[in-house]
C-alpha cells in the first residue's frame, strides 16, 4: 500500500508535502526540470512508506492511503504509478 496525490492536486502543486517527506517518494519537486510541465506532484508507490507524513502538508486535502481514495478518483492511483514507471 502506498499513499496517492489525487485530482484536487492539479494545478496547485503545493510542495509542502514534498518538504514533509522522510523519503523523498514525492515527485516532482521544484528543483525537477519537469516540474514547470507537470499539473500535479505524485508519490512512487515503490519508495512510500505509508508513514503519512504528507496527508497534513496539503492544503487541497488531494492526498489518501491507496485504499481509501475516492470512487471519483480512483484512476489516480495508476497514474501515480504510472508516472514513476514511465521516467
């Protein structure tokens, strides 16, 4: 299980969840060359340790464990991990 940045993350990109992060799984950060394209952040479900620390930073509440994403969102659980595979 991992946590997984939803739809509420497009265009914001608040990164203070990238900051609160123990082991850098948020992607991508500001010092990123793709961060600029990019509408929203993502978590590698490969390097999340489920520690949690992220669900408080964000300020669009865009964050959930995998299992309890919304039914509206539940595309974004692949493309969270989609996006890591792809790089």
């Amino acid at each position: 299980m991992a946590f997984v940045i939803c739809q509420p993350c497009i265009g914001t990109k608040d990164t203070a969840c990238v900051d609160a992060c123990p082991v850098d799984c948020i992607h991508p950060r500001k010092d990123e060359v793709n961060f600029p394209s990019e509408t929203q952040l993502y978590i590698d479900p490969e390097v999340c340790i489920d520690c949690g620390a992220c669900v408080p930073e964000c300020p669009v509440d865009a964050i959930f464990p995998e299992e309890e994403v919304p039914d509206k969102w539940q595309t974004d659980i692949a493309l969270n991990r989609d996006w890591f595979r792809n790089k």
